[in-house]
C-alpha cells in the first residue's frame, strides 16, 4: 500500500532554509521514501512528541518528524532539521516550541 506524502508549510520552510541543495534533495528522497511502509521507518516519539515518529537523514545528522493518518493513508511531515543535542536550534527543541504554540496540530 501506499501512502500520499504531505508536508506542512512549516516543514517546507524549515527545508527550505537548508542552504545546501544536495542535503535537501536527500532530504527529499528520504520522505519521499515514507511512502512505503511509515510505521516501519524511524522510531516513535515519546514525551510532549508522543505521536510523531522521527526518521535519520543525510548521514544521521539531520532529523525528519513525521506523523501517520492512517485514516486518510497520510504521512505528515511536520519539522526537518539537524540534531544538536543541548543547541536551541536542535531540531527536537524546535518541534517541542512549535508544538506548545500550535503549529505541529495532532
């Protein structure tokens, strides 16, 4: 089965904002890839995240969160960006301010 990608306008900013066309293509081919079988790529989020599944990109630096619709055979790309654990611009932060403000949804 396969599932239709959508990714969020917050999402296409935050790939947009990698300066570096090749990061971004692998990026892509990567959520491209959740097409096929998203539950069983990354791994399940927990905490504040608990519903969204987080999957490694371009050398595992770089983090792709996610959720499934699985009413709607959907996988939602909701952040894109790199893990630096302890940064503020750590991608995981990101997703949890993003969150606490609204803009991931449920």
């Amino acid at each position: 089965m396969s599932w239709r990608i959508s990714i969020t306008p917050q999402a296409k900013r935050m790939l947009a904002d990698i300066s570096d066309r090749r990061i971004r293509e692998k990026i892509g081919a990567v959520i491209n890839r959740l097409a096929e079988d998203p539950e069983k790529q990354g791994k399940a989020m927990l905490g504040e995240l608990a519903g969204f599944r987080s999957i490694r990109a371009v050398g595992q630096r770089y983090r792709i969160l996610y959720k499934i619709n699985g009413l709607e055979i959907v996988v939602v790309v909701v952040a894109v960006g790199i893990r630096r654990e302890g940064a503020k611009d750590d991608i995981y932060t990101l997703a949890k301010k993003l969150f606490r403000l609204g803009l991931l949804g449920r």
